[in-house]
C-alpha cells in the first residue's frame, strides 16, 4: 500500500501540472471502487478550477471553490498527468480531464481506493474528522503520544499504526521508526517512557522525512508520479530483512507477526 511519503511524493509530483486548472470532465470507467464514486461527480466538477492540491494522512485533497475531491490511492492505486490522446488501459479507471487537455488518470488494479466529495470544509468528512495529527506537523509531540499511551496495551508498533493517534505511520516506517528508537515493536505502548517516547517522536519524523526526500519506497504496486521507483528502499534497515545480519550489532533480525503484519526486530539494538 502506498504509505504517507509516497503519497506526498504524488502530491508533489502533480501539484505544478493540475493546480490553478479547470476541470473539463469526469471520466469514469469503473466507479465501483472501495466506495462507489458519486454520480454527481460528473455533473459538479466541469468548470471547476483546482485551487489547492493537499494531503490528510494517505488522503489527497484537491480543493476547489465548491468543495474537495477526496483521492486515496488504496492498496495499488496511482495517480499519472498524461496528455488527452493516451488512451486508458484496463486498470485506468478514472480520468480527470483539464481544460489544457492534459489529464489526471487514477490507476488501480485491486480498485480499493476512493474518490469522494465533500462539500465545505473537507476536514470534517467522516474519513477525515477523527484522524491523529500529522507525524511532520509541531502537534505530534512527545507529550501528546505519551499521554495518549496511557493504559493502552497494545503493542507499541500497533499503537502508532493507529491513524487516530497519528497518521501515515504505515508498516514499513513503524518498522524503521522503532529501530532508530532503539525500541521493541513488542512493548506495551503503556510500558514506555516520556523520555523514551521522545526518541520515538524524532525517530518517526526522521524516517518519513528522509523517505520524502527520496521519493517514497518502492513497492511492487507504486512508482511516483513521473514514472520513476522511490529509493528509500535502499536504506531500510529492518523492514523486509529478517533473518539477515543487523546493520548494526551484526545480531540476526527476528520477523514475527503482530496485528496480522511482518514486523522485523534486533533483540539487541531494540529493547
């Protein structure tokens, strides 16, 4: 699944080419995704111009004066800027055609993404009011995660998977995030220290923002927005490596299961 740094990767990549344009059309093929697309769609975004093109964890948001477009990529999605004359494969499934006849064509194999609309203030479609805050942003703090793990036993890789504690932690990143902790994914999240939660906090914002940097990490269902694979894969640490030598300690990296993920550790270096 496309993670937080992938999808910010995308929402740079399309921002210069569909921001401050007006919509022509909505084409769609298949509207039968995780939620089927709404049929007003068609009928409100022509004449439409895209004045804002943001991200709400996983969630792209193109703003325009009579509300939001909600776009998640879901399991395999992807989003292209491609010209009009291209014609459309058998997963392009939706097509948001500009007035400069280029167009934003939604990819999506499984077809478990979204595209929604929401009139207004799009922070308060159900999808969004109840999410954690940004993991970049000044409000995920120290403070604000311990106090949120208190009495929660849940491990703390499950907790801040958790997108109403924090958004865009996905697996891979929680995976890096606790080893450059130095913490075990195993630990209750009630179990750990403001100081230790402080290293945590600095760890997730470093990871998703290296991975940022770089283009996001290449998944067999995503490339970025110009076609191109991220690299961040090529510094992963733990995520994808167990059974092999820590980079670190030399320890061999333990893999287990926890909430139905591959959770990658160093007994050593993680405790």
């Amino acid at each position: 699944m496309p993670e937080l740094p992938e999808v910010e990767t995308t929402r740079r990549g399309i921002e210069p080419h569909i921001k401050g344009r007006k919509v022509k059309q909505l084409i769609v093929r298949q509207a039968k995704l995780r939620w089927p697309i709404p049929e007003e769609l068609s009928a409100i975004l022509p004449g439409e111009k895209i004045i804002d093109v943001q991200r709400r964890g996983k969630y792209l948001l193109l703003g325009s004066r009579q509300g939001t477009l909600i776009i998640h990529l879901g399991m395999s999605g992807s989003l292209r800027v491609l010209s009009s004359e291209i014609e459309p494969g058998k997963h392009d499934h939706v097509d948001l055609l500009l007035q400069n006849n280029q167009l934003l064509r939604y990819t999506d194999p499984r077809r478990f993404g979204c595209w929604l609309w929401q009139a207004g203030d799009p922070q308060q479609h159900p999808l969004l009011a109840s999410l954690g805050p940004e993991p970049l942003d000044k409000d995920f703090t120290p403070d604000y995660l311990w106090q949120r793990s208190r009495g929660r036993s849940a491990p703390v890789k499950t907790f801040i998977m958790d997108s109403h504690i924090v958004v865009g932690v996905g697996n891979i990143y929680a995976n890096e995030a606790l080893f450059m902790a130095g913490i075990s994914p195993r630990r209750k999240a009630a179990n750990i220290s403001r100081l230790r939660y402080a290293a945590l906090v600095e760890s997730v914002k470093t990871v998703l923002a290296r991975a940022i940097e770089v283009g996001g990490t290449t998944l067999r269902d995503f490339t970025n927005s110009n076609g191109d694979p991220g690299y961040f894969k090529q510094s992963l640490q733990v995520y994808g490596r167990g059974g092999q030598a820590c980079r670190v300690c030399g320890e061999v990296l333990k893999e287990i299961r926890l909430g139905q993920r591959s959770t990658v550790y160093c007994v050593n270096c993680q405790k």
